[in-house]
C-alpha cells in the first residue's frame, strides 16, 4: 500500500512540476555534500553554524515568490549560511544545488552585466551582491548591510567556496550552435520558461512559444560591427519535432501573421524578424538591419544544427 | 485566456499596447471615463519622515497615517475616523509584510495598532503578522483586516501590492503563481478574508522600483518615496502604485524599463474578481504633504 502512496505521490509531483523530486536519502546525500563546500571560517568571518536548507518546495518560506525563479530551473536544493565577523556586515551565502551544470549556467545567466571577478566558471558582482556558478552549482555572496568593507569581504567568501567545488560543468549545448561572429559572449541567457523570455526580451504575455520546463532555451545578442545595434537569436529545443512545429506556428500566428512561407518581415521598428523551424527546434532573428542579415543569422544557425547534431 | 487578443512585442512597437490591454481586459485605457463615481485614495508625504541617518520617525508617521485617514474618511479627528472603520468589539489582524529586504515598516504597523486600541479595541484582539497567520488565533477568528504592506517591484507578479499581501491566506501560494498571479484576487473571496478589510495602506516611505540581485532586491534601486497611499480599494492603490513604480523607473534610468512581468492581476481583479477599480481614470488621487518630486 504504501508502495502505492509513493508512486501516485511521484506521478503527481512530476506531473505539477516536471522535476523529480529529491527523495530523503538523495537529500541528505546532497546536504552532506553541499556542507563541505562551505569553509566554517574564513579569514576571521565565521560561520555561524545554523545552516538552513530548503527544498523546491519549501524554498517559498525563505523568499517567496522569488524561488518561482529558481524553481523555472532544475533547482534542487538550497543551503543558506550566515557568517559574522566583529564590526563587519554578516555575510550570507546562498549555495543552490542546479540538479545540472546547464541549469546552474541558466540561472546565473539571468541576471549578468556587472564585474566579472574571477570567481567559478562565471561570475558577477555589484551592488553588494556576487553571483556564481560552478559545476551543478550556482551561488549569491551578500552583505546584509552596506558596508566599506563589503565588497572583499563578499569576493573573501567567494573565492574559497568556488575553490571547494571540484568539478566543473558544460554550459547548455545549444550555445555551441550559436554563431561566433558579432556574438556577445556575456549576452547569453539559458531558460526554460516563457516569463524568463520576457524578462530578456518581451515577446508576449502569453506563451506563444509553447515554451514549459521540458523546452530548452537560449537568447543570444548580436552587435555587428558597422551598425553596433542589437541583433538577437533566439533558438529553442523541443521534445519532439512535432512539438517543435505546433509552437512555430502559434508563433507565426500570434507574432507575424502576414508572414509569406519565407517567414522573414520588416517590422514597426523598420528592423527585421525571421523565423524557421528545423527538426526539434525553432530558430528566430529578432531586430536584424537588414533581411540579408537575419537570414544570413538564421542559416549560419542552421548550418550549425546540421553539422554538429549526431 | 481563451477569447483574449494576444498581446506580443509588436503591439508596443506600433503605440498599441495599452488598447491592446483594454480590449483584452475590458478597461477603458483610452481616455474615457465611465459614468461611475470615481474612487477615492490619500496619498501623503513627508520631507521628514526619514531622517539624515536613515531612521523613520515614528511621530512624523503617525501624524501622515493620521491626516490620510481623516481625508479619506471626511472626519476632523483621527480617532473618530478610525471608529467609521473598527468597531470596540472588532477582533483586528493587521495583515504586514515581513520581507527582510523591504518590509513594512514596524513604526507604521505600531501608529495603526495604537489607533486601533484608541477606539477601543484590547490589545489581546489585535495581532500583526504575515507569514504564520492561519496558525495565528487572531486572524482565525478576526471580524476585521487591516492591510499594509511595502510597495515594490515582484518577478512573477509584475508588483507586489494590496492584493498580493493576501496570499498568505492560503496554505499553497504558489498556486496562485500562474499566469503572472492572475488568481491573487480570488484570496479575497475566501471566507477568512471576504468582507473584512476596511482599510488599505501601501507605504510609500520607501518603494523598490526595479528587480536584480538574489532575492530580486538591489539596494540602488530603492527609492525614499516618504509616502503612504491610504484608500478602501486595493485594486486602486496597487493601480496607482504600479504606475508610480513605472514613473520611477523612467526618472532613474531615462527611459521605460518593463517590469519582468506585466501586472495582468491588477486588471484581472477588476474585470474578473470585481475586487476594485483598476482604471486610472476612475481613480481620483488626494495629495496632501509634500510634493517635490511626487511624480504621480
């Protein structure tokens, strides 16, 4: 019987979520894990020893709605510790388990476009807050106050527990089917979601990408060199072909309805937008100067697709 | 969703999006203002209610608290206003907000309890919470709600505003989460909710007008508003305060940053939920105070 519970208890949840969730003994695994990336000292910052951890579930009751963002990733689990040093601001450490290094990349590519200090695979600091990621894991160092001090003592934190984590991870492999030229490295943004979409590039309110957390997502930005204007490439991953071509119709449908079968268009912006589909996937430019350039931007892509699938 | 007209990028870039809006949620965005009589808010504010270290002066507060009610309510003395709103033998939740980063501030939780318990009300029937309140005594049993929170920019619902601070009524909020919370005003209808509140305040002292950073906080993007918005509608106040958010974000950056998230429940709780009006046209602001920089 109990036997039973479980499995209606694993169907329901993966099919509200997606995710499969952590069973206990996979929990305490990762708890135990996740402990010994973080120093108990540093220099003379300690930790206070009250390690919190939330899972997907319980991750609302430490930030509320803000775990929806994290939650749109594979997100596993959540270690928060506190560490005090007299006279200074307690620095908090927010050590999430991705559940991939691809969804570790994802998140942290949200929000990027301050300093990179060298800190993981990937880092940015500002406004008193540092974000990371290595291997399956992604990382907020924050004071809790605003201090003098604040910035070396949060990259002090940093800079230890990324070194703790021993193995590195791939970022999503739909990037490498990214063209190289005019590409802005620090642009790319890794996602799931459709609300995520939007918050890089509003396409729509609703979600005519038939985007959920089985798609995978990459926006790229472009800036060629004789115009310096943003060029964006949006590429998408579906399960299967067919979902693949469901979505690109709603989107031609809802976005560029008075698109002829070559699916390129000037729009309001006096810019371009071309879209196509291909295989499991959907691939559109967004804002190109010209329609030379998106198609040129949507065939490099699709060479790319050809080339380097299996 | 069925039946809404689609709203996509192009929309904005053609000047359309705000009709687009209306057709979709039935508002009258265009300028024409419904026969209805218009809903009335306070907003007040004080140069002095911050002072040069940061502190919030409790004295300051509760005159602001004191002169918006009196205005919203048509009475001379506080307390007489306060006894249109809260009977003696009211059991009173004040529903407050604690977000670490930006929560309500506890100098204005104490100037609306002490005006509470001045009409009469025991202390003992008085409780100010958040986040445990469906295990809180008071709460369960309350015959009226006070609801004030924090005005800010939220990731998944566009603000968090009057309507959203309910969503502790509920033990799964994260059911509430689709579709941009569109569902939020439905809390209202629940019976530990429906019909109590008698008043709305979303403190404007300090508002967060922009998202970044761990817990979508980021202290450069917090401004000193020195305000409070005191009204009986919550969809009115979080209609105006989504708009002074979006006139904040215009000032410090220079131009229009959209929110992560349109917020579509603000629109939904009017045309579907018949909680409030959304219609900027329909809501007569009251300013009183200061006003250098009111934006609104």
């Amino acid at each position: 019987m109990a036997v039973f519970f479980l499995s209606v208890f694993i169907f329901i949840t993966v099919l509200a979520t997606g995710v499969w969730p952590a069973f206990p003994v996979e929990s305490n695994k990762m708890k135990i894990e996740m402990k010994k990336l973080l120093p108990l000292e540093v220099g003379m910052f300690q930790s206070e020893g009250k390690d919190q951890f939330y899972d997907r579930k319980t991750t609302f009751r430490y930030m509320d709605g803000a775990a929806e963002l994290y939650r749109s990733y594979g997100f596993k689990l959540l270690m928060v510790c506190r560490y005090v040093k007299v006279d200074h601001s307690p620095i908090i450490v927010e050590l999430f388990h991705m559940g991939s290094s691809e969804d570790a990349f994802g998140i942290f590519s949200y929000e990027t476009g301050e300093e990179e200090v060298g800190i993981g695979q990937g880092s940015d600091y500002g406004g008193g807050l540092l974000r990371f990621w290595k291997g399956k894991y992604f990382a907020n160092v924050f004071a809790e106050r605003e201090a003098l001090s604040m910035r070396r003592d949060i990259l002090s934190i940093g800079h230890p527990i990324a070194g703790n984590i021993k193995k590195e991870g791939h970022k999503p492999r739909l990037i490498q089917f990214l063209p190289g030229e005019g590409l802005s490295e620090k642009s790319l943004r890794y996602f799931h979601l459709h609300q995520v979409l939007n918050h890089h590039y509003f396409i729509s309110h609703q979600n005519i990408l038939h985007l959920g957390e089985q798609t995978k997502g990459v926006l790229a930005t472009y800036l060629p060199q004789e115009t310096k204007e943003k060029t964006f490439l949006l590429l998408v991953q579906y399960p299967t072909k067919k979902l693949a071509e469901t979505a690109f119709h709603s989107f031609v449908k809802a976005y560029m309805p008075e698109a002829s079968h070559f699916r390129t268009i000037k729009t309001e912006n006096g810019k371009w937008i071309s879209a196509q589909p291909h295989d499991h996937y959907i691939l559109v430019v967004f804002d190109a100067p010209s329609q030379g350039k998106a198609e040129a931007l949507i065939e490099a892509t699709r060479n790319n697709l050809e080339k380097r699938l299996p | 969703m069925r039946g809404r007209k689609v709203i996509t990028r192009r929309d904005f870039l053609r000047g359309t999006a705000y009709t687009a809006f209306a057709t979709a949620f039935g508002s009258s965005l265009k300028g024409e203002v419904k026969a209805e009589e218009k809903v009335k808010i306070i907003l007040i504010r004080d140069e002095k209610v911050i002072d040069p270290q940061g502190r919030i002066n409790q004295k300051i507060l509760q005159e602001m608290l004191d002169q918006g009610v009196c205005k919203l309510l048509g009475e001379e003395n506080p307390v007489q206003a306060w006894k249109k709103l809260i009977k003696p033998t009211d059991i009173v939740g004040i529903k407050s907000n604690v977000w670490a980063y930006l929560p309500t501030p506890k100098e204005l939780e104490d100037a609306i309890q002490q005006r509470i318990m001045d009409v009469g009300v025991q202390k003992k029937d008085i409780s100010i919470g958040d986040r445990d309140i469906l295990n809180n005594p008071v709460f369960r049993s309350s015959t009226a709600l006070i609801n004030v929170r924090p005005l800010r920019t939220h990731h998944w619902s566009g603000i968090g505003g009057c309507i959203k601070n309910y969503v502790m009524f509920v033990s799964a909020p994260w059911l509430y989460h689709s579709d941009a919370c569109s569902p939020l005003a439905s809390i209202w209808n629940k019976s530990i909710v429906k019909g109590k509140t008698r008043l709305n305040i979303l403190s404007l002292i300090r508002t967060q007008f922009y998202n970044r950073g761990a817990h979508h906080f980021d202290r450069r993007f917090v401004s000193e508003y020195k305000g409070l918005l005191i009204g009986k509608d919550p969809v009115a106040l979080d209609a105006i305060g989504a708009r002074l958010l979006q006139l904040q974000r215009i000032a410090y950056f220079g131009e229009d940053r959209p929110l992560d998230t349109t917020p579509n429940h603000i629109f939904v709780a009017d045309e579907k939920y018949k909680l409030g009006v959304s219609d900027l046209n329909r809501i007569e602001i009251i300013k009183l105070g200061w006003m250098e920089g009111v934006l609104i």
